[in-house]
C-alpha cells in the first residue's frame, strides 16, 4: 500500500476519480494545463543580447510535470505544441505574424523540443515520490531545467551558427539566476503542498 501511494502524483491525490469522471478529470487537467503553459509562455521580459525571452514558460513546465506525471503530463505538452503549430498565439514570441511550424522552428525551437523531454522526466520523478522531499524535488527541476537548456542552446547553435560558448553565452547564461529561483520555488512548493494534502487527509 505504502508502495501504491508513492507512485501517485500530486493531481491524483488531490483529485480522485473513477470511471466517467476519471475521463472528465483528464480532461480539464489537460485544458487547464494547456491554459496555463500558454499564459506562462506570454509573461515574458525580451533580451536584446539573445533572441530568447525571459517567461515563466520552464517554471510551469517542470512543475506541470511533476504534478500531472508522465502520461498526462506528456499529453498536455503534446497538445500544446499541437496547438502552437496549428497557428495558435500560445508561444513566447508568437503573434498573427508569427506562428505554427514557422515559428516553432525559430530561436526556441529547441527550448520546445526540451519542454517535452522535461515535462516527461519530471513526471517519471513523482511517480517515484521525489517531488514530496525538498532535496530530490531540486534534484528534480535542476535536471528538467538542463533538459530544456541543452537542446535549447544546441538548436540555437545549429540555427545561428554559433559555436558551444556563445551558444552558452545566449541561450544559458542569461537565464541562470531566473531560473534558479525558479527551481528553488518550486523545490520548496511542491513539498509544502504535499505535506498540506497529508494533513489534510489525515
């Protein structure tokens, strides 16, 4: 039993379901969760010395993941990038002018293509239960921030025809403290809200 409760991500135990409503759930969890990437995707602060935006994109990846584990975190992601890419305003730098396949094969192409490879990690690390202790939750967003990062900057290299280090210097660097911060909510987060259902459960 104690096994079964460890492989539950945080949705699930906050919010049981069998049979239709279970289809239901699924439902508005990919909507909502689709909703709420698009939103984060357009606060954003532009950087004139890269052609990536600073948004709070990665933030609401690597905890969507955590929280929606693999399966469903791997549809919502899927169903976004499919809804970008059928012209959709739901990226950082889309626009009416911007948009679908074009746009995804732009400067944060590869920052996409890490969305997925994260979204996915950071699900397989809930089901194991690391999202419920503050070390392994960091350990958690610190390899899906690197999953994003590194096809991130290797697309921006192949794009531009930038070499490793200013591939680095433009697609990394200018993220770092951001996203530290960024990890570090989360790592602090995501425990809390796990010890608040507990409590409440208890």
């Amino acid at each position: 039993m104690a096994t079964a409760a460890m492989n539950k991500t945080l949705t699930e135990e906050i919010w049981h379901a069998e049979g239709s409503a279970l289809w239901v759930k699924r439902a508005i969890m990919v909507i909502a969760g689709i909703a709420i990437l698009a939103l984060s995707a357009k606060i954003k602060v532009p950087l004139s010395f890269t052609p990536v935006p600073l948004t709070l994109g990665t933030f609401a990846v690597l905890t969507l993941g955590t929280a929606y584990g693999p399966r469903m975190g791997l549809v919502t992601i899927i169903g976004y990038m499919i809804i970008g890419a059928l012209g959709f305003d739901v990226f950082a730098k889309s626009s009416a002018e911007a948009n679908g396949l074009t746009y995804m094969l732009g400067s944060t192409g590869g920052y996409l293509v890490g969305f997925v490879l994260a979204t996915v990690a950071l699900g397989f690390g809930a089901r194991r239960g690391w999202d419920r202790n503050v070390f392994t939750m960091a350990l958690m967003m610190l390899a899906g921030t690197a999953l994003i990062y590194i096809p991130g900057a290797a697309w921006l290299s192949q794009l531009y025809g930038f070499d490793a280090s200013t591939a680095v210097a433009k697609g990394v660097a200018p993220f770092l403290v951001v996203d530290a911060i960024k990890l570090a909510l989360a790592a602090l987060i995501v425990p809390a809200v796990w010890k608040l259902v507990g409590k409440a459960r208890g």
